[in-house]
C-alpha cells in the first residue's frame, strides 16, 4: 500500500476491533478505513499507515494507538470515539497524522507523544478539528507537537475541553470556544487567532499562552457579536497583544483573584487583583463611557464585565381614536329634563328654594285671579 510497511494492505468499511486480551495486537500493514476501528480491551497498534475517514478510538478499556507508521492522512470526515477517562487515541513513536481535509469530530481524548520520538499532529489548511462534547481533549503525553494552520472549535458540550500540548497557530490559523469553554494549557506559538465567541470561554493557564497570537473578543459576526464572551486567565497575568474588540459585553475572569479593583482609562481596561500588580488589558478599541460590573466567578476568582448603562429615548405617544362613542341617558332622564326646562321657562330660576317658589306660585295665582275679577266687573 502507499504508507505500507508490509506488501499488502486492508481496506475497512465495516468494523475492524480488537475485542479480546490485554495485550497489543499490531497491524503492519497500511489500512484505508471508512468504518470503524476500536479496540474494545488492551492495545490496537497501527504500524503500517493509514487514511482514517471513519469512526477511530477505543471503547471500554480499549485504545487505539498510531505506532510506527509514515504518515496518518483524514480526508473526509472522521470521528475520535469517546471511551470515558481513557487516553481513546495516542500518537507516539515517529507517528505524523495530517489532517488533510474534511473535519474531525473530536468526542474523546488523543494522546499525543510517549516520550519517544517526535510525533506530530498537524491540521492542514481548510481542515477541521472540533471538540463536540464536553470533555474531549488533547493530552501531552511527551515529546510530541502540534501544527495548526486550519480551524479548531469547541462546537459543543457545555463543559471545558482541553488542549493540553504546546502548538504553532499559523497565520491564517483560527482557535476558538464556540460553544462552553475551551481550555489552552500549552504555548500557543504563531501569528493566529484565538477567538471567543458570544457566550463562550477561552481559558488560558497564562496570559503568555497567547504568545503573539491575537485574542478576538469580537466572536462569529453571524451570530452575536461576542456578547459575553469571556477570556478566563488561571493566573493574574495578562496577553501581550491588544485584545481585538474588547468592549461592551466583554468579560475578564482572572481566576487566582478573589477581590480586584477596576478601572477604565482610553482603550485600556486595567485590573488590579487585591495585593497585586496592576494588569493592563488594551483593546483596539476605545473603551471611554464604558461601565464596569464585578462578580465571583464562582470558584476562587473574580469576573469583570464591561457593560453600556441603557438610556430611554425620547418618544411622543401616538394619538389614541376612540372612534364614535354615543352617550346616552339613564332611563327617565329624558322626561325628567323636559318638567326642568318647563319649570325654568314658568319660574325663570332652576327648580330650589321650595317655600319661596310656593309663595311666588300662590302670589301669581292670586294677582291671576284678581285679574279675572277686575274683566268681570
């Protein structure tokens, strides 16, 4: 085959296991598998090459390892099992696994490295490698290192996944928490991006993991922008990069600081972790009218936010149509207000005073009946 260490080859498109013993059972010879290959107890040793665009990792007890071979190559979509606490997938030896193209759905944890040779994991440019549950992982077993020239994201989980080894992020490079918390605890080297999307967690051990790497706080602008994302620091120290799009929204959690003081000034955000230094976080914006929040994060540290005060404005109600309303009397208020206006048209005065209106009644029927007597006569 074409990574062959042998004459022959095994092509996979159903399930190739070792399912018995506690051993390492070896494969010497080049695999190209779109199936499944897992070991369910002990050790399943590639030695021959492989192109793995299938479902790889150990189950149970079970790991696979990728031994002595020439090169791994994935170009299509492949997925790592998750076996729990197990190491699913190691590298050692002079393994070099590229990742062509196609995406890698990460749910377990690879092991990268054995303390012997140089083994190295690199995803190419256009490749993929997404972390989909909430612990998968990249564990520094010893001596091996880590290429990333194309895009890995915590995609899902709510938990923290982990990329525990020292890796280059080339320039075009792209490292971000999607979705929960994505934890760097190895140098990051390179030019690249680590990004925080809206909601989610970027975790560094140091601020000098970022090394010349740039931190976007700005998140995916085909969602929310960066509302909420925050930068997590294990230790009080701070990036040596501007952090791009540091803003409203924006969150500082320094994890080793129980109480801080908080200040904005210019474009800087500066923190200063009770008995400790003062840390500068520069964006590359101004953050000027900006407002500051503090908070336990819940653990050990403190959470700093910066926010916009919401202002009303101003607004002139709209007019209201009541449309046509009619009015009507109470029933016996129409005759009632016909005997008032007779009484007001015969008096002259609204309907009071009972005696005096009597008295006036009495005297005009007296000067009526005077009146009759006077024709008579």
């Amino acid at each position: 085959g074409p990574y062959g260490a042998g004459a022959g080859s095994v092509t996979n498109a159903g399930l190739f296991a070792k399912t018995g013993g506690t051993g390492t059972s070896n494969v010497a010879v080049s695999i190209k598998s779109t199936g499944t290959v897992t070991a369910t107890t002990g050790t399943l040793e590639l030695d021959g090459g492989a192109r793995l665009d299938g479902v790889i990792g150990g189950t149970g007890s079970g790991v696979v390892q990728l031994g002595n071979m020439a090169g791994i190559i994935t170009d299509s979509n492949a997925t790592i099992l998750d076996a729990g606490n197990n190491n699913d997938l190691r590298l050692v030896n002079s393994t070099n696994w590229f990742f062509d193209s196609g995406i890698i759905q990460h749910a377990g944890h690879i092991e990268l490295g054995n303390g012997s040779g140089t083994p190295a994991l690199e995803i190419a440019a256009g490749a993929n490698l997404f972390f989909t549950t909430d612990d998968g992982g990249i564990v520094d077993g010893g001596g091996g290192n880590m290429i990333n020239a194309g895009f890995i994201a915590k995609t899902g989980g709510t938990g923290t996944s982990v990329i525990g080894v020292p890796f280059t992020n080339a320039a075009t490079a792209v490292v971000t928490a999607g979705i929960g918390a994505l934890k760097l605890s190895g140098d990051v080297s390179g030019t690249g991006t680590l990004r925080i999307d809206a909601a989610s967690t970027l975790e560094l051990t140091s601020g000098a993991v970022a090394g010349s790497n740039t931190i976007d706080m700005n998140g995916d602008t085909r969602v929310v922008r960066g509302l909420g994302a925050t930068l997590k620091i294990d230790t009080n120290s701070t990036g040596a990069n501007p952090i791009f799009k540091l803003g409203a929204g924006s969150r500082i959690d320094l994890a080793a600081a129980s109480s801080v003081t908080a200040a904005v000034s210019g474009s800087t955000l500066t923190i200063t972790p009770t008995g400790g230094s003062a840390l500068n976080f520069v964006s590359t914006q101004s953050l000027v009218g900006l407002h500051i929040g503090k908070a336990s994060d819940g653990g050990t540290g403190t959470v700093v936010t910066l926010y916009n005060v919401a202002t009303a404005s101003p607004h002139t109600p709209e007019p209201v149509a009541f449309g046509n309303v009619q009015c009507r009397r109470r029933r016996g208020a129409d005759a009632h207000h016909r005997q008032h206006r007779a009484r007001q048209r015969l008096y002259g005065e609204p309907r009071r005073h009972t005696d005096h209106r009597r008295r006036r009644l009495h005297r005009r029927r007296e000067l009526y009946a005077a009146g009759r007597r006077g024709k008579q006569q």
